[in-house]
C-alpha cells in the first residue's frame, strides 16, 4: 500500500534482434521508457534516429479510410455506444486480420473511391452551376452557337434589373427599327434578353445598358439551343449520380471489412510506437541499448522474456540515483485502489513521498456520505455503478472510477439510514405490511439533522477537526523519519497536543488544569519556530506567527462545514420532490403518472447535482485541508511501452471476457 519501488534498466542487445525485442517489450508492458543517455553509459555510443513519417503517413491512410467507412457501416446502438464504443476481437481474429492481404487492398480501394467520388462530386457541381446559367434562357429557340454578331449588326445577351426594363424599352422605341429587343424570361428579380442593333446607330447601346446595370451572359462552350443544352447537362449529372451509386454499393460492400481495418490501424500504430522507442536507445557499432524502468516485481519477468529471445541479451539493473526521479506506480489494496482517482486528481507522490491514497480513503468515505446523506440516493448510486462495471468496456482509470462510485453509494447509504432519509420517505406513513421496516429504520436512526442540526453539525466539524490532526501526526512522523526529531516532537508534536486542547481550555483531566499542558504545548511550537531564524528579535516573530497558525487550523476544520450544509440540502431537496408528486396525485386519470414522472426525474436529478457536488467538495477537502499537512506531490505517473487500442477491445484466446488490459477509457 505505497509507492512501487522502481529500478533502472538497461537492456544491452544485438542491432538484428530490435524488431523482437522491442515487440517482446510492447506486449509485457513493464518497461517505462526513458533516454539511456550517453553519459550514463559511454562515449563510445550514439543515438538512433527514429524515423516515423512512414508510419504517420499510413496510420493517417488508415485511419482515413476507418471513418469515411463509418458512412456505409450500421450505426452503434446506445448501450454499444455507451459500452466504449471498441469492437471485441479474440487476439487469434486480430492477428489474422492484421495479416490479411485482402484488408492492405481495402484500405487502398477505399482511398480510391473516396478520391473518385469527391471528382464526381466537383463535376456534378459544376455541370448544376452550369444549368443554373442556362435556364433563363430556355425559352430561346435559336441554337446558342448562333448568337453571333454579323458586320452591319451588334448583338448583347444578357439580363439588366426589371426594374430597369421601362428605360431599356424607352431607349429602343427612340431608335426605332435600328435596335430589336428580344425579351427570353426573368428569373430572380432580372430580365434576359437579346438585344440587336445597327452599327451605322447614333446611340451608344454599350453606355446606354451599362447605366441600365447589364451583365453579359456567357455561355460555356456548348452547342445546341439552351432547352437541349439544359437536357444535356441532366443526362450527364444522372450517369455521375448512377456510377456515384455504384462506388457507394462498392464501399458499402468494403465497409464490412472495417473492424479488420481496425485491427490494422492499431497494428500500424504499434509498429510506429516500436520505431518511436529507438529514440529512447543509444547503439554501438553493432548493439542497441534501451534504457527505462521497471517496478520491482516485474524485474524477473522482464529477464525471463528477454532470455527466451537470445541468451546474448543482457539486462542490467540498478537502484535510483539521489538525483534522478523514477516515475511512480501506486499499488494499494483492492479495497483502496479505487481511492486513487481522487490522489490523481491532485497529483502523483514524488517517488520518496509516501502514497496518500490509504490516508485520505476512510475520510472521503466518511465525507460523501455525510454530503449526501440520503439512504435511497446511496442505493441508486451503488447500483447503477455496479451495472456500468458490469456492462460497460472502460479501462483500467474508468472501472477504478466506478468502483469508488459504488463506495461512495454504501458510504451514502450507511449515512442516510442513520439520519434517518431514504428518499425522505415519513417512516410512520408506510404501509402496514412495511410497517415493522420502518420501525426497524426508526430505531437505528442516530438523528434528524433538520431537527437536531447543532448535533449535526458538530459531527461533521468533529470529523474535520480528526482529519487534520491526523495530517499533522502523519508529518510528524516523517519528520521523525527523515531524522528531523526535534521538529517532529516540538513542532508537530506541539500542535497534537495544542489542538486538542484548546477544545477543552477551562477545563480539568484528572484534576489538572488544562491549561498547563496548552501553554506547555505553545511553547513548544513558539520555541521551535525560531529553530531557523536568527538573533532574539528573528525567533521571538517566528515563534509568534508559529503561534498564529492557530487561526488556519480552525479555518480548516471550519471548511468542513460545507458537508454539513451539502447534507441538508440534499433531504430537503428530496423532501420537496415528495411533497410536489403528492400534490399532482389528486388529479384525475393523469394524477398518478405525472407523479411517477415527477418522483423519478426529480430525484435523480437531485441525486446527480448533489454527488456531483459532494463529490467535489469532498475532493476539496483533501486537497486544501488534509494534504496541505504532509504531502506535496509533483511526482511523474510510471507509463510503461506497452499496446493500447483505439478501435479494438481485445479478448485473449482461453481467456473469455477478459479484455487486455491496455485498453484506454
């Protein structure tokens, strides 16, 4: 139940074994890697270059082709959804499709009709932009290739405002026979038209349309009147839409295949973290050498593997330096494991540190049920956090995530059967046959915090007050651990005392005032404080702001409050949601629904809002009043070269329903 203790290592091997041992290394999954550097070692040595573009280039091909063939594959149900969304794989299926020549094809074939139709797709957008330009001028029977001008005639096609028509017009009764206007139709607030007129015409028709606000038609290079270049045009959008249907049939066919692309696109991503990992290697002349670490109980393992390789592999090891930092692994009970998502929230120890996770587990336990409070929530929440471990796929941080979840419902349970809640139901208007179970509640029932909110509250400030003066024992002894003995005994040791005592000033304990040991207590702490300090006037300060720290530790009792206030909210919040479903259960024929609707959907939303905020503020209550004694983290979390699954849930052959461990959330 601490911080795993880590070795340095560095695994010495012939250049033609890189390929097996660095997948040998990928499936154990007990090696942090990190540079075996230079210095470490030898000047004789030199690094490696790692070159991943390849391996990007085809994991972006891939992974490409994975989610254009998500458009023809059936969507994922809600639970399948939910369940993590990986597709499950015996390890025998996933090495089958990883070298299958058929699945190298698919991704190519893919690529291929992805790129044919994002071509037809431009094509058949262009040929639509280009019937938008023909059809106002359907109604022109003239072949568009005849729409020429000859050596005594001007001709302008095109289209001016409607709004301009009147003066158009105007203009060609003014030159009479020398200018013809030919209106085609309107669309779109203009009018099309042909105008023709004489050259030998006084009157400037450029100037005379410009002011009209013409825009010349031009028109792509087709033949034939505008009716049939418009048909035209349709028949060849409906052959692209038709050998769009076939490449859709084709990818859909393909699209079967997707989980075995999966299973390719983590092959791809694996072979590229391999080739990553040379990074972390310096080679000789013929010999790599990788160096990391490895916990301590995974040493033998990691031997054992790479003596089945080559009896020639050598791998050495050797304990942390003073100046080095080895990456920190938590191992606890499986009663405490879970407890480890609120320590990661804050921090990983630092390798020396201790592992908080045992510390703090009672007391957050202790804290979210007291913030819920609520018998029936506590039943709810543990259920539905068994289920979701039971049905859904979610890796190792997300079932740990769970099972705090489930901690946390009997916590609230426990909680709510002693103040008396389960869905702030009135024991005494059970019905008969409940009668003896409401009884049985009622007497195992501690108190009311509604009506007994003083004794409440002192609870909860009691529970505050023990944490942290459990954060200033667990200081004292690591001061005394790490040889600081006359701190940890005046300092720390005074502030155990002095606490306590200050709780009871005024008072006697067999007959002797308290009020000897408190002050005997002060002086302590006053003494100690100047430890550090120079001259009189420098240890008389010290010792006087040591003294006020006082005020900080009853800040942070006092932060515990805000259970006692979070509790209460929750039973009255439940308490109202019964009140309002009883309301609506007088009303005719619909009276009894609206009432279940409201029961269900009010109370889980009260369940929601306040674990969410218990839950926080519990959390808070770790970071801010209990770890700020004796812990200050910083530490880097153990990460070892290992596989990990972005599509795939695998299941090892033999093994039914276990999935590999590796699998993120």
């Amino acid at each position: 139940m601490a911080v795993a203790r880590a070795k340095r290592v560095f695994i010495v091997f012939h250049e033609s074994l890189k390929d097996e041992v660095l997948s040998r290394l990928q499936d154990l999954g007990v090696l942090h890697l990190t540079p075996a550097a230079e210095s470490e070692l030898s000047s004789i040595v030199h690094t490696v270059d790692a070159d991943v573009k390849n391996h990007e280039k085809r994991i972006q091909e891939i992974g490409s082709a994975i989610s254009y063939m998500g458009r023809f594959s059936p969507s994922q149900g809600f639970l399948e959804s939910m369940a993590g969304g990986k597709f499950e794989l015996e390890s025998t299926q996933f090495d089958e499709f990883i070298t299958s020549e058929r699945l190298q094809n698919t991704v190519a074939e893919i690529r291929q009709i992805e790129q044919e139709l994002s071509e037809l797709d431009i094509k058949s957008t262009r040929l639509e932009s280009e019937i938008h330009h023909f059809q106002p001028w359907e109604k022109l029977s003239v072949s568009i290739d005849e729409l020429r001008e000859t050596p005594n005639t001007i001709l302008h096609a095109g289209s001016i405002p409607l709004s301009s028509l009147d003066t158009l017009r105007s203009m060609c009764a003014e030159a009479s026979d020398e200018w013809v206007l030919e209106p085609v139709g309107s669309t779109g607030g203009r009018m099309y038209f042909i105008l023709i007129h004489s050259r030998e015409c006084p009157l400037d028709g450029e100037r005379i349309l410009r002011e009209t606000g013409f825009q010349p038609a031009v028109f792509p290079d087709e033949t034939g009147t505008p009716r049939e270049i418009v048909a035209r045009l349709r028949d060849r959008i409906r052959t692209i839409e038709e050998h769009i249907h076939t490449l859709h049939e084709k990818a859909r066919a393909l699209a079967e295949h997707r989980v075995g692309v999966m299973a390719a696109y983590e092959a791809a991503t694996h072979s590229k973290e391999r080739v990553e990992a040379l990074a972390h290697a310096v080679a000789t002349e013929k010999c790599l050498i990788i160096g990391g670490w490895c916990l301590d109980y995974s040493i033998e393992s990691l031997q054992s593997s790479m003596a089945d390789i080559s009896k020639e592999i050598a791998v050495l090891t050797r304990e942390p330096l003073e100046d080095e930092t080895p990456p920190v692994e938590l191992r606890n009970s499986p009663l405490v494991s879970p407890f480890q998502v609120v320590t990661n929230l804050y921090g990983f120890p630092r390798y020396a540190e201790i592992d908080p996770t045992p510390l703090l587990a009672p007391f957050f336990f202790a804290s979210f049920g007291i913030a819920v409070g609520e018998g029936g929530y506590g039943v709810l929440l543990a259920v539905l956090s068994k289920l979701g471990l039971k049905f859904l796929r979610l890796g190792s941080g997300g079932r740990r995530l769970l099972q705090l979840l489930f901690y946390c419902g009997i916590a609230t349970f426990i909680a709510g059967i002693l103040m008396g809640s389960f869905f702030a139901i009135d024991y005494s208007n059970l019905p008969e046959f409940l009668t003896p179970i409401g009884s049985f509640l009622g007497r195992i029932q501690l108190l009311n915090p509604l009506e007994d909110s003083l004794l409440f509250l002192a609870i909860v400030l009691g529970i505050g007050f023990l944490q942290v003066w459990v954060g200033v024992l667990i200081n004292a002894i690591l001061r005394w651990n790490k040889g600081e003995r006359a701190s940890a005994i005046m300092h720390d040791g005074g502030w155990l005392v002095f606490l306590p005592l200050t709780v009871f000033l005024g008072r006697s304990i067999v007959g002797i005032p308290v009020l000897y040991p408190w002050l005997f207590a002060a002086a302590c702490i006053f003494i100690s404080a100047g430890f550090a300090s120079q001259g009189i006037g420098g240890k008389i300060g010290a010792g006087i702001y040591a003294l006020y720290g006082l005020t900080g530790f009853f800040g942070d009792i006092l932060s515990y409050s805000r259970l006692f206030a979070l509790g209460l909210a929750t039973g009255v919040i439940a308490t109202v949601v019964n009140i309002l479903a009883s309301m609506t259960k007088g009303i005719p024929v619909i009276g009894w629904i609206f009432m279940i609707i409201l029961l269900i959907f009010g109370h889980v939303f009260n369940l929601a809002i306040n674990a969410l905020g218990a839950f926080i503020h519990t959390a808070r209550l770790q970071f801010v009043e209990f770890f700020t004694k004796f812990f200050e983290g910083g530490g880097k979390s153990f990460k070892p070269f290992e596989k990990q699954y972005k599509y795939i849930a695998l299941i090892h052959s033999g093994k039914e329903g276990e999935t590999d461990s590796s699998q993120t959330a």
